[in-house]
C-alpha cells in the first residue's frame, strides 16, 4: 500500500465538495487539469468530483476509469449538466490518461511527481502523458509547486512565467474568487493582444 496523499486546500472550482477532491485526490487535480480547455475554470475543475459520484464513489481511480465500458463512460459524463462542452471526446482523453497511468505508474497519478529528481524531468513526464501539451504541463507543474508542496530542484524554471511568484496567470495561481478574478482579467488581456496582434484580413 502506498501512502495516503496529504491534503491540501485548493479553490479552483469555488465549490467546497468538488475543491475537497482535488486537494486529496491527485488523480482528480489531474483530470481537472485535462478538462481545462475551452470551459470555464471552475467548471473543468468541478469535474472530476462529478465524475466520482456519478460513478458512485468519494474518489477517483484509474484503473477502475480505464476498464470502464467507453460508451457508458462517455455516457456519463453527456448527463446534465454535462462535464464538459465536449463530453464525448473528453471523455476518451481521460481514459487514455488513465490507461496511461495503470501502464506506467501503476494507476497512482501522485507516482508522476512522487520521486522527480528535477523540475525538468517532472515537466518531461507531464507532457508524456496524453492530453498534456507543453503549456498544460508547465501549468500543472506551477500547481504542483505552488500549492500542493511539489518542488523538485529548477522546478520554477520548469513552469516558465507559470512558476513566477505573485504572478496571476493560470489555475496554478488561483486561492479564492480574487485571485480568480485576476487571472480571468490576465486571460481575457492575452486573448485581447493576440487578437489585435492578427493581421487584418
């Protein structure tokens, strides 16, 4: 048996239940980091507490994720309120990332980070897993360091602009509807320049 994980207090969801998984579930801190695209934060992280009781349990397992019927998987996750814009192929990505980490972590997600030597290996092993680009990856490893006392050697220069302290610019800096706030207005600004950087058509 491996150890219990500690639990930590995270507020991404802004809901007390679904914030209460992702601080003592790494599994769940890891699928709501997958479900967040193209929704709104508190909603990807709010998912993984509603895949767990839609599922009939207090928490979420891999293994039992992985071996799940896809269809009646996916199923659940299309119930309404739907877990994601995109139920359907959300929910292949987080069979995939559970069948990943069966096959090479023997079904504990905290085994991704658990014994990293250095931020950039960790930084290495996120973006190995499926449905983790670069950018997700140095998110979740900011995450990682900032609240959930995940800090291998170089591990703020594995984030990037993520790991910079007193920064607001990802999910990674989110404690409470302020800092929320703030990197909501960061996002929206980023989307703003992109958008005036694009040449006129």
């Amino acid at each position: 048996m491996s150890p219990t994980p500690t639990p930590h207090t995270l507020r991404l969801s802004q809901q007390p239940e679904a914030d209460a998984l992702l601080g003592r579930s790494p599994l769940a801190a890891l699928v709501g980091m997958l479900l967040d695209q193209q929704v709104p934060m508190e909603w990807a992280f709010a998912g993984p507490y509603t895949i767990a009781t839609r599922m009939g349990a207090d928490d979420l397992d891999a293994a039992a994720i992985a071996s799940y019927d896809p269809d009646a998987f996916a199923d659940l996750l299309k119930q309404k309120p739907a877990v994601h814009r995109y139920p359907g192929s959300m929910a292949q990505r987080i069979q995939q990332l559970c069948r990943c980490l069966v096959e090479e972590y023997g079904g504990e997600a905290e085994a991704v980070w658990r014994d990293a030597p250095t931020g950039a290996d960790l930084l290495k092993r996120l973006k190995a897993l499926p449905g983790f680009g670069d950018q997700k990856a140095r998110i979740f490893l900011a995450l990682l360091g900032k609240q959930l006392a995940v800090r291998p050697t170089g591990w703020r220069e594995a984030a990037g602009a993520y790991g910079e302290p007193n920064s607001h610019r990802s999910v990674a800096d989110i404690t409470g509807p302020d800092s929320l706030a703030k990197v909501r207005a960061h996002k929206q600004e980023m989307k703003a320049a992109a958008k005036a950087a694009k040449p006129p058509r």
